[in-house]
C-alpha cells in the first residue's frame, strides 16, 4: 500500500509540474502571435548572445540560434519548456 501511494504522490506532483509550462500547442499559438516588432527583439537578443559567447558567424547566426531555440521549446525538452506565467518573448529571451 505504502508503494501506491508514493507512486500516487509522484504522478499527481508530475501532472502539477506539467500544468505550469506550455503545451506544444500552446507554444504553436504563441509563435503564431509574435509580431514583427516582437522577432526584431529576439534577433537582436540572439545578436546579443553570439557577440558576448564570441561566436563567429561562421559558427552560428543569430538567426539559426533562434531558430534552434523556438525548436527546443516546440519540442518541450527540459529546461526550454515555456512556463505559462511568462510571456513568450520573456521566455526566448532566456533560452538564446
């Protein structure tokens, strides 16, 4: 009985933590709603990045660092999930 409820406990916490970051779908709609101004600003914050790391353009480009980033989220892989009580531009910020 007691390996139940540790069991149970687990699942409900697990489902609790999941609740707190977007779904693909989530993360889709809010791509989707990103305006020009908003991927201006997250170019220039991936421009930003690659000049602090010093990576060469011939390593990578701010474009393809984004895009690398918007692709992770889309795949929910830990430590890129987009909570849901942060904006998405918030959040790419952070990931870049």
């Amino acid at each position: 009985m007691k390996g139940q409820t540790e069991s149970s406990g687990s699942a409900a916490q697990a489902t609790t933590e999941d609740q707190q970051y977007a779904t693909r779908d989530e993360v889709e709609k809010g791509l989707r709603a990103l305006t020009d101004v908003d991927y201006g600003k997250l170019i220039m914050i991936a421009r930003y990045f690659c000049k602090q790391r010093r990576l060469s353009l011939s390593k990578m480009e701010p474009e393809e660092l984004l895009s690398e980033a918007v692709l992770k989220t889309l795949q929910c892989e830990q430590g890129k999930r987009w909570a849901n009580l942060v904006n998405f531009l918030r959040h790419a910020r952070h990931i870049c």
